[in-house]
C-alpha cells in the first residue's frame, strides 16, 4: 500500500458531520447560546442583553449556523410587534451531549 493509499483525503470524511463540527466549534458563541437556551433565555434580544460582548449580528450568524444543522428550531409568533424564539430541537439535545462528553474528556485529559 503507498502513502497516498494510506491517507483519507479531506473529500473522503463524513462531509455534513464535519462541516458541522467545524462551523459549531468556528463559532465561539454556539456554546453559550446552548446554554442561554438551557437556562430559558429563547429570545434573541435576551440573548444579547444577558452577554458581553455579544453582538445581534454575531447571535443572528450563529443563530443561522445552528438552524442549517438542525440543532435549534426557531418559533415565530404571529404577534405585533412579531416575537421570535429559540429552542434546542431533540437532535440539538443530542449533539449537546456529546459536546458534553469531549468537554469532559478534555478536562480528563488536562488534569492527567
């Protein structure tokens, strides 16, 4: 077998998984926009007034990643003036879990 038979091009990998991954680890906020909707702040104005540093176009660009993957779902309120709102999907809780477990994986390996 030779080099080039032995090593997985880039082509090769679980695509849509590893998009996935890069683009909710790209985006240093996805994490703790998982947490604001874990502590029941669901409202994108909430979200920006609970964080530092927090931009409405930096939520609106990670808001947007998450609901491509369908780790979020977003709820529209036929109200005036219109409410919108965020909710982790079952799929999202999954992927959280995970996230979950390489966190902890990682401090294992810190303090080892």
């Amino acid at each position: 077998m030779t080099d080039s038979e032995k090593k997985i091009s880039r082509v090769s990998a679980p695509e849509r998984t590893a998009r996935m991954v890069e683009a909710i680890y790209g985006c240093k906020w996805s994490l703790t926009v998982y947490r604001l909707l874990a502590n029941g702040v669901n409202r994108p104005g909430e979200m920006v007034r609970s964080v530092d540093g927090l931009s409405t176009k930096v939520l609106n660009d990670c808001l947007r990643k998450n609901l491509d993957f369908g780790i979020i779902n977003r709820v529209a309120y036929p109200e005036i003036p219109p409410r919108v709102e965020y909710e982790i999907t079952a799929f999202g809780r999954k992927f959280i879990r995970i996230l979950d477990q390489i966190e902890s994986l990682q401090r294992e390996i810190e303090t080892s």
